[in-house]
C-alpha cells in the first residue's frame, strides 16, 4: 500500500499501528492466491460472453412488458442464457422470486408430491428452509410436511458426505428428491468443491437413478469453472442478489435444470399451465442481462475480500474457515470469535465500513425464519444483497461470523480493516 493512502485510511479511520502492521503481511500473503482466481474469473467471462453471443442478445431484449407479460423476448432469451452458461436443458430467471430461499421452495414445491421423501445428504438445510421442509418449532401451515412430504436427514461426517450412512438411506424408496447445500449456511464446515458434489452424486445414481438431485446453489456461482450441472445435478437455484446478479439486480432468483423439472418450478411460481409463459418484467431486463456479465468479475471481487479476510483475521489470532489458502466453492469467509461481544463489535465495523447506512448501529434482532437473534451488517445498494460487503451472525456459540461479498475488493479491504480495527481497539 503506498504510503499516501496508509495515512489516509490511519487519519480517516483512526486505524491503529496493530491493524495496519497486519495489513501489511496479510496483503503479501494472499498474492499467490489472486492469481488463481484470476483465472477462474477470465474463464468464466468467456463463458458468459459466449453465452449471449450465442443467444444473439441486442438491445431488443431490454424489453419492458407489463399486465401478463406475454411473448417477451428479454425474460424468454435470459433463460436461455442461463441454460448454456450452466450447460442445462432449461432455466427460469425471474424477478418475481422475493430471495433465494423462494426460488428452493418453488424447485422443491414444485417437485414433490404426498408421500414422497426429501432428503438431504448434507446435513440440516441453511435455516430460513426449516420452514418450507416443516421441521422447524413454529407453525408448520404450508409446508412440505402439511402437504405430506416427509424428510430424512443425513448429518456429515467430519464435514463430508458420509457414503455408508447415504446409501442406507437410499434404500427407502419413498426418497424422490436429494438435497445438497453448496454453501455452508449457519455451519462450521468449508463449502463443498463441486468436485466433491459430483462424486456424491455419481455414487447417488449408481444406486437410484430414478432420485433427482437438487442443488442449493447459493453463494457458489462463478467461483469455480463448472457448477453443478456439469456434474450432474438434476436442478439447482439461487439468488440473483448474490453471485450471478452482478450487483445490478435488483430483486428475483433463478432455477436451471432438467426441462420437466424447472417446468414443474415454474407452476409453482405462476400456476400449472401458465408456468413461465407469463410474468411481467418492468423494465428490469436491462439490468438483470449487464449484472450476469459482470458476474464473474464482482464474485471473484467478493473472493478476494473473503481471502484477505481469512488471512488477516488468522494473523489478529482467531480462528478462520476456510485459511485463505484453501480452495473455495463460495464467497462466504467465516470467523470464528468465542465472544457475543467480539462477533457484535465486527458486525458493527463491517456496518461503519458501507457505502450505505454506515452510520448506523446494527444490533442482534429476531428475524423472521430464524431460531436465534442475528446481527446483520449490510450498507447495501440493493437491500439484502449479499455480493455486496455484509457480514451476519447468529448469536448463539461459538460466536461466528460469516462475512460474503464485496463488489470490488478495495472497498471488501477498507470494510475488513474498520471491522478489524473495531475489535483490536474495543
């Protein structure tokens, strides 16, 4: 860093010696890694280049269809990219998805019927799922198990797949559905490589091939050079206010797979015999198409905050997952603090550390869909992305903080150094 801007960011944040002497090695450090992601990233931007030159995209397709939105070319031409970009028969990208968790629910809802099991191989689902599968305290008013859909689980074995425990499983022919967490959720486990997910499912179907394996692809877009669907996954989804929405997306979520299969989705999105056919789009095409071509730069901007992250928090002495040498399947960086206060103070210093509402003081609350309080720290552009700088906590032991995004990686470091600064000096 030169100098100038040392003084600049001392004098503006009242950073101490400490925090910057560790800036120093840390940045060093995480060099080598950089340039790995790199790589990834150019790969996947000719993926995405390629996937719209293919489609033929012009400005036509920034369409602004309103009432039942029919024949719009923009919304029908998006799927299609999607599909060649994750090498699928079919997708359906829509604003209409209010979060990720809506786009799971629709895959799931729509893919399931009474009697039939989901189960899910990598141990209990992210939380905001609990809900939608009914294994949550609360009331269980239109879940899957109000409509008859039972659930097994399968817990992870020293944060693996456990084949023996899966397979015995699988023995239960009411299974229909497979579930796979890409990302870690509210776990102390390192995302799975879509290596890994690819072995578990080829070992899947070498027992049943009539289970269809659904991926929650959530955090995990562009930070490898496949996805899930190039290694078999029936159906997946996610967000668009994460990795694949660029940044510029302003709201929905996405489902690509197998065509009878998204098909089956989108009728839960709309209605059986409209599905995707209809869903107005209100000018949003414009800004959905540039945030999937940004896509790949912003989420390896988001990486290489989580990188400098793991490094810089293991040299202040707390414990990270994954180091920042590890190989990565999300932007998700998790830190392990021991202390309610420490976990609140680097909450807090992420909140300082945004563009938006840094003046605020985020404080631990009970959020819909959640057991435990969380704090959530978010100056966001577009409220609740989480490709942009944020970091959320449940306030439960250990006390960990999962930090994601960034839309470029200076501001991803200025964030990291305030929340650093904020634990060091409080």
């Amino acid at each position: 860093m030169l100098q100038i801007t040392k003084d600049l960011l001392k004098n503006t944040y009242n950073f101490g010696d400490e925090t910057l002497k560790l800036y120093d090695i840390a940045i060093k450090d995480v060099e080598e890694q950089f340039k790995i992601y790199d790589e990834i990233r150019e790969y996947n931007q000719i993926k995405v280049l390629k996937a719209f030159q293919e489609e033929r995209i012009s400005d036509t397709h920034f369409t602004n269809s309103s009432g039942y939105g029919y024949d719009d070319i923009g919304r029908d031409s998006l799927d299609k990219v999607y599909a060649r970009i994750f090498n699928a028969e079919a997708a359906l990208v829509r604003p209409h998805f209010v979060n990720g968790t809506h786009a799971i629910g629709a895959a799931l809802f729509g893919n399931l019927r009474p009697g039939d099991k989901l189960l899910a191989v990598s141990g209990k689902p992210y939380d905001t799922l609990h809900n939608i599968i009914g294994i949550s305290g609360e009331e269980k008013i239109g879940s899957l198990k109000e409509y008859g859909v039972n659930y097994e689980q399968v817990d992870l074995k020293e944060g693996k797949f456990d084949f023996e425990a899966i397979k015995e499983a699988l023995k239960d022919s009411s299974v229909k559905v497979i579930h796979i967490q890409r990302s870690t959720g509210y776990g102390w486990r390192n995302s799975f490589l879509v290596s890994e997910i690819g072995e578990i499912i080829s070992y899947i179907k070498d027992i049943r091939e009539d289970v269809n394996v659904f991926v929650d692809n959530c955090y995990g877009e562009f930070i490898d050079v496949i996805e899930p669907t190039d290694v078999g996954a029936d159906l997946i989804a996610g967000s668009l206010i994460k990795n694949i929405g660029g940044g510029l997306a302003p709201s929905g979520g996405y489902i690509v797979g197998k065509k009878e299969l998204v098909t089956q989705a989108a009728y839960r999105l709309t209605i059986p015999g409209i599905g995707g056919e209809c869903g107005a789009t209100f000018g949003l095409m414009r800004s959905l198409y540039q945030g999937l071509f940004l896509a790949p730069h912003v989420a390896m901007e988001a990486v290489k905050g989580a990188v400098f992250c793991a490094r810089i928090m293991e040299l202040a002495g707390f414990e990270v997952l994954p180091k920042y040498d590890e190989k990565r399947s999300d932007i998700i960086q998790s830190i392990k603090f021991g202390d309610p206060k420490k976990v609140i103070d680097f909450c807090k210093g992420i909140q300082h550390g945004s563009p938006i509402d840094s003046y605020v003081e985020c404080e631990p609350w009970a959020m819909p869909g959640y057991k435990d309080e969380v704090i959530m720290a978010a100056g966001a552009f577009i409220q609740g992305a989480s490709i942009e700088l944020s970091a959320d906590a449940p306030i439960r032991e250990p006390y960990i903080a999962y930090l994601q995004g960034g839309l470029t990686f200076d501001h991803a470091k200025i964030g990291i150094l305030i929340a650093l600064n904020n634990v060091l000096n409080k």
